[in-house]
C-alpha cells in the first residue's frame, strides 16, 4: 500500500502498525513522489492525505498549494495524469471535511478525519482493499 501523508514521520505510528498487520507500506510526502509511486509501483489500496503540497517544483495553474492533494486526486480520476491505475481504491485520511461532497464524487474507498484511531485506520485499509486482495 502507499502512505501518502506530508506528515509522515508524525503519523509514524500508523505505518507501524499497518506493517504489524501485514501490509507492505511505501510512504510518500508529496504530491509529486505519490504520482511518480503509482507509476511506478503496484499497490493494493492508498491511504492519502488531501492536504499535501505538490512538490518537486511542480506548478499546476490555478492550484492552490493546500489543494494540491484534492487537484492530484480529481485529475487521476478524469484521467488526467497518465500511467496512474485507473482503479485503485482510495482511504482519505484528512484533517478537513472542506472537500468532503467532491471526494464523494470522485468514489473514494472511505473518508477518516483525523484524528482517528488506528484500529479505525486499519479496518478502512483493510476494507478497501479486500476486493482488490480477492482478484487474481
């Protein structure tokens, strides 16, 4: 799975205990490397923070940098962006509710607003990604 959260070395505890249940956890903390993860790399779900800034120098016009996460997620689902998987489930975990009618739109797995718990975590990892876990 990929961790994308800005904050990851704060949220460390949720990467540990992801791992204790199994999950192989690649991290990325900007918009710019979780693009160039899922290119790369084949995951099973992604637990994504909404708010993360784009990084690497990239610019997309008229993308405020604290909507960097929210521009990432609607071009990935226009299909905007080549080369990321068209059907990967997606656990946002946010500290806002400000994009909550768009990400609804845009079929996210499920939506937790921190701060929650990592058993709370865990359960919508996990969830989402049982279905791709049962494909062949």
């Amino acid at each position: 799975m990929l961790f994308a959260e800005d904050e990851a070395e704060r949220n460390r505890r949720v990467v540990d205990v992801l791992r204790l249940e199994g999950f192989e956890v690649d991290v990325a903390s900007t918009v710019a490397e979780c693009v160039s993860r899922l290119r790369a790399g084949r995951y099973d779900v992604v637990l994504y923070d909404i708010m993360m800034p784009l990084g690497d120098g990239e610019t997309w016009e008229g993308i405020d940098p604290i909507d960097a996460g929210i521009a990432l997620l609607t071009k990935w689902r226009d299909g905007e962006l080549e080369g990321l998987p068209e059907e990967l489930p997606v656990v946002v975990l946010t500290g806002t509710t400000r994009h909550r009618e768009v990400l609804q739109t845009l079929g996210v797995a499920e939506y937790l607003e921190k701060p929650c718990g990592l058993r709370e975590v865990v359960k919508a990892v996990r969830a989402a990604a049982a279905p791709r876990e049962a494909t062949p």
